[in-house]
C-alpha cells in the first residue's frame, strides 16, 4: 500500500474515517483490462454499483468504457459523466415504468431483459413513447459461480434472469412485440469468483442457449458475459491486479462466436477495489473477558460487506511501531453486535489513536454506506 501523508490530509480538512484511493493503482488495473480485452476486440462495461465517485468514473470513461447500471439513476449518473448512451446497458429485475423511459428516450446500448412480464412491459411502453427498444435477453444459465450464496446469480433459485423453460414462450412472443429489437444476449452468474471453472461452465451454457436460438432464425448482434472476476483480498499488495489475460482468453478460446458478433463484458469489482482502502483511527482499546477489542472509528455504515455476508478485508496497521503482536477483535461503533471488521486479527500492539487501513474497499464499500445511527458519510481522499 502506498503511504499516505496524514499531516497534509489533516490540512486539507480530511479526518478519519476516510476512503484512500490510490489513482496510479486504479490507472494499471483500467490499461491491464483493456490492454487484455483490446487482443479479442472485446467491449468492456463498467458496473456503476462498485463505485459512483467521479474522479474514478471520469478515468474508467477516458479510457473507452461502457457502463453498466442497475438503476434510472445509475443510467443517468453515467450520462452526467460523459458515458455515450450507446455503451450504457441497463440490467436490473425491477426496472420501473420511469426508468424505463429514461432508457428509451436517450436510446441506451440495451436493456438487459430479466422476465417475460419485463419484456411485455418494455414493449407497450416503447410502443407507446414511439422507440424501438434494444434488448438482451438475460438468460439463468443455472451456473454456480462457488461463491458466496448472497452473490450467486446464476442458478435457478435466483430471481435473475430468464430461465430455460420459457424460451420457447419467448420465441412465439418475438413476432408480434414491434416495440422491441432483440439484439443480445445477456448472462451473469455472479460476483467474487475466483474459480475458473465456473466460466468455463458458462462459456458451455452460453453456446448450447445460442445455438437453440440459431436453430429458431434468431441470431443476435452480441453477447454479454457478465463480469464477476475476483480480486484476491487476502493477499492485496501481492495480487493488486486481477488475472485479466487468464479470463479474457478463456472467453475467447472457449465461446462459439458467430461471424461479426461483439462480445461484451460487464467488469466492476475487479477494475476498483484495490484501489481503494477505508482508513481508520482506534479510539479504544477494550479488554473483555476472553479477547480484545480494537474500537475503531469507522462502522459498519461506511463498509457494510463484512456484516451484509461476512466479506473478508485485510487490516493493517499503518502507525503502530510495536513489535509486540497481539490479536483483536476490530469492532466499529455502531449499535449493532455485527458491527465487526473481523475477529481475532493479528496486530501490532495497538493503543489510542493508531490508525488502521481496512484494505480491498474501493468496491462496494462507498456505494453501500448509509448513515444509520445517524452517522456521517465518511471523506475521500485520492492520491495521483
């Protein structure tokens, strides 16, 4: 991790907790993905919900990115930063009758179609403002990504996606819906897989479902894979970029790609998260009964993954010159018992206000907090 000045932070206003991010890390994660991605001809999406903040978005859309967005306000969030509506793809299972509009009116890429009912609704309503819609059909492709079950898209049980029982119901509705242009395909199996397998398993899904449509006449203009790549957040400073030529060229070696067909990947985690760390200040130190408590200044309001589905994120400490190594429950000040970091970490000796980095949070940290128990949304800082 890069080292950070706390006396010219402090200047300049900035006090713990904070968000770091390190803009030279961010810039090699962005040129690795499309460097890899360029050898294909592959079109690369960001996914809005990792990440909103505007000097990362300003650079992921120099650098030629699409969007991918999960909400009207994500759609127009990317508008506002420059993102053609030509490269802005809008997936989500409750798209409202608004958002949909705002989709049609500024002519985005595609909408990812997650239901029968969705695809009727975005009919009549195209019908009705006097557009073509452009839709992708998502498609469950009943993949496990063997990751955690809370970010697990893909199997039947999820509410995502078109399942392989209602194609033939799709097929015979095509004709007569004049207020839509199949164009894609879309499929995405979930997130945090590390596991290449389980692509594998997708490039082997994707090809039989394409070919059950090419057998029907329909042949669609490009398919989008999803995202869903790793990060490794165990090991932040020795993997600080994920292995986007292994995943790339898995794609490329292993789907059927027709004649001209683009292919399109959806990638967020993967682009932003190590990037970024949650600074934080130990206001106490607490010895209970059977451990100790570190008492930090952030909680899970500014980083809720650990207490939504047990995410792991590396703790280091930045200021401690103790040689002593102790271990600590690293616990935040919320009025919640799972208002916890992570439990029985080892760490230098801590005391009063020594300062913690809580690494791998540039994804899913900013873009979920919230100000319960009244608390205020954390700063940033970007180091270039």
């Amino acid at each position: 991790m890069r080292k950070i000045d706390f006396e010219d932070i402090e200047r300049q206003g900035i006090h713990t907790p904070f968000y770091f991010y390190d803009m030279r890390l961010l810039e090699k994660t962005l040129r690795q993905a499309r460097n890899e991605a360029d050898k294909y001809d592959f079109h690369l999406h960001y996914a809005l919900k990792a990440n909103v903040n505007t000097p990362l978005l300003k650079r992921i859309q120099e650098l030629g990115f699409g969007a991918d967005c999960v909400s009207g306000n994500e759609v127009q969030h990317a508008l506002n930063h420059g993102f053609s509506a030509s490269k802005i793809a809008f997936a989500g299972v409750g798209k409202t009758d608004n958002e949909i509009k705002q989709g049609l009116v500024n002519e985005i890429f595609s909408f990812n179609v997650e239901s029968i009912p969705e695809l009727m609704v975005i009919n009549d309503l195209a019908l009705q403002n006097n557009k073509i819609a452009r839709i992708a059909l998502r498609i469950n492709p009943n993949v496990d990504a063997n990751t955690h079950h809370y970010i697990t898209t893909g199997i039947e049980e999820s509410k995502f996606g078109i399942n392989h029982w209602e194609l033939d119901a799709i097929i015979e509705k095509l004709p007569v819906l004049k207020g839509i242009n199949l164009v894609g395909l879309h499929f995405h199996i979930g997130s945090q897989i590390t596991d290449f397998s389980a692509f594998k398993s997708l490039c082997i899904k994707v090809n039989k479902i394409q070919e059950f449509f090419s057998s029907h006449g329909i042949e669609f203009e490009h398919l989008n894979l999803g995202g869903g790549l790793g990060i490794d957040y165990h090991a932040p400073d020795q993997n600080e970029v994920s292995d986007f030529r292994t995943y790339f060229a898995l794609f490329n070696q292993l789907i059927h790609r027709k004649e001209g067909q683009e292919i399109h990947f959806e990638l967020g985690r993967s682009l932003v998260a190590q990037c970024g760390s949650l600074i934080t200040k130990v206001l106490f130190i607490k010895e209970g009964a059977a451990r100790s408590f570190a008492i930090v200044d952030a909680g899970m309001n500014d980083l809720m993954r650990p207490a939504l589905y047990q995410a792991y994120h590396q703790i280091q400490s930045l200021t401690s010159k103790v040689s002593d190594v102790r271990k600590y429950d690293v616990v935040g000040p919320i009025c919640e018992s799972t208002d916890i970091f992570l439990k029985q970490i080892a760490l230098p000796q801590l005391k009063r206000g020594d300062i913690l980095a809580i690494r791998s949070t540039g994804a899913y940290g900013q873009s979920m907090r919230n100000n319960y128990n009244m608390r205020k949304d954390a700063q940033e800082w970007y180091q270039y």
